[in-house]
C-alpha cells in the first residue's frame, strides 16, 4: 500500500486537473466534436509517421 499526504497528492495530480479544465473551457467555446475513433486514429498516424 502506498499513502501519500495531500501536498505530494496535489503535486502529482494538479497539472492533469488544470489541463482537464482547459480542456473543458474549450470545449465549451467550440461545438465540434469527435469520436474516440477519430482522436486515436489521428494520434496513431502522428506516431506511425514518426
């Protein structure tokens, strides 16, 4: 079992939530959407091209 203290949680876990809220204000400014299918297939061209 691993217990940590709420300072190394935040530490560890503060850059993911303010991505996910820059994530959830742009998605309130832009109607477009996209599948799952769509996100991973771009990615995986991005990779297999490199």
């Amino acid at each position: 079992m691993v217990l940590l203290n709420l300072d190394m949680y935040s530490q560890l876990t503060d850059g993911v939530e303010a991505a996910l809220d820059q994530a959830d204000q742009t998605s309130g400014k832009d109607s477009k959407r996209m599948t799952h299918e769509e996100v991973c297939g771009n990615l995986r061209r991005k990779i297999n091209v490199q």
